[in-house]
C-alpha cells in the first residue's frame, strides 16, 4: 500500500508540473495605433490622449483608456462600413479592454470609440 501511495504521489507531481507547463500565457509583441479625434472637444486637443490603442501579432486590440468618459460604444467596421464588431464600455469603471479581432476575416478596418453621437476617435488597422 505504501508503494502504491508513493508511487500515485510522483506520478501526480510529474502530471501537476507538466501541466502548469503548458497553461503559461503567450505573450505577443503589440504596436501603438494612432487614434484620430473626429470633432475633439476641447481638452482633447491637447497632446494628451484619453484612449490608446495597441494591436498585438495575432491581430487582437488592446484599448487603455487614461480618462473616465463614462460609456463608450466600440465599434469595428470593414471597408465597405459594414459593422463586424460592437462592444460598450464604462470607462466609469473599466481602464482597459481587449477586443478580439483576429477572429474577423483578412482586410482592412476601421475601429471608432464613439463618446458622443458627432465625438469619436478612430483608426485603420489590417488584418
């Protein structure tokens, strides 16, 4: 009995570290996209930018927003404006948001963050 108890303990230690192995998370080189403001209000104007962006290797957006603009509607449009992806966002409460565009097929896109009906920011990207 004792063999077998010792015997199940090492098999589970080898099982549980090869699996912690495989669960580490890839990690994927992003770059900066520029935002463009679309009727910038006032404070917008300056160098400062309340959301940035970033689009990793696989294809998938990361948006970081530096100031409470209270719900935003994120939306991702083809090249024909057809909306593929649409997300609302409390900056109340959310600073970060990760949007899953590598799963929209090959192209070109344009993704707004619309604060206000006429005040958004937008930018090009492609997959």
């Amino acid at each position: 009995m004792k063999k077998h108890f010792i015997l199940l303990f090492v098999t589970f230690l080898s099982v549980n570290s090869f699996s912690s192995s495989l669960t580490l998370d890839v990690i994927y080189n992003e770059r900066f996209l520029n935002l463009f403001a679309e009727n910038p209000m006032p404070q917008a104007r300056s160098t400062f930018q309340p959301i940035e962006l970033y689009i990793d290797d696989e294809g998938d957006l990361r948006a970081q927003f530096n100031k409470d603009q209270g719900e935003i509607l994120i939306r991702i449009t083809d090249n024909t404006n057809t909306p593929m992806y649409e997300s609302i966002v409390n900056t109340s409460f959310e600073k970060e948001t990760y949007i899953p565009a590598s799963t929209l097929p090959a192209g070109t896109y344009t993704i707004y963050f619309i604060i206000e009906e006429d005040y958004y920011w937008y930018a090009e990207f492609d997959l």
